[in-house]
C-alpha cells in the first residue's frame, strides 16, 4: 500500500470506480520528490497526489515491499 493523498482533497470526486487511472512519476517520486501526478484516462484529467514516507519507508517502496527489503539487508 502506498501512502498517497489528494494535494486537493476536491479532486478525490474527479475519480469513480471503473476509471482506468495510471499513476505518473512514481519513481522518481519514491527517489525523493513529494509529488506525483495520477491521470485519469477515461477523462484525461490530471490529478496531483502527494507521497508522504520517510526514508526508509521509501527504501522499502523502491525494494518492492517489506520482505525484499529484509532479504537485501540480510545480504550486505
């Protein structure tokens, strides 16, 4: 689960279930920016979300989860 909110919390209503959405910049998001846009291709809007996760939480994220950030940790 990734830690994600609306910078607009208005724009939670632009989204419905069924959309087809994709979330752009999530890597270099996750490498240290704090913003990162989702669109929304059913309506072309474009929505900007916010990441809020510390470093290690981060570290984690770019791992892959938990456990391969365990397991990568182990073998250094």
């Amino acid at each position: 689960i990734i830690p994600l909110t609306f910078k607009d919390p208005d724009d939670y209503d632009k989204i419905a279930q069924g959309d087809d959405i994709e979330i752009l910049g999530f890597s270099d998001a996750i490498g240290g920016k704090d913003e990162l846009t989702l669109c929304n291709k059913m309506t072309g809007e474009k929505i900007t979300l916010l990441l809020t996760a510390t470093a290690r939480q981060r570290e984690i994220l770019l791992a892959g989860g938990l456990l391969n950030y365990t397991k990568d940790k182990e073998n250094n």
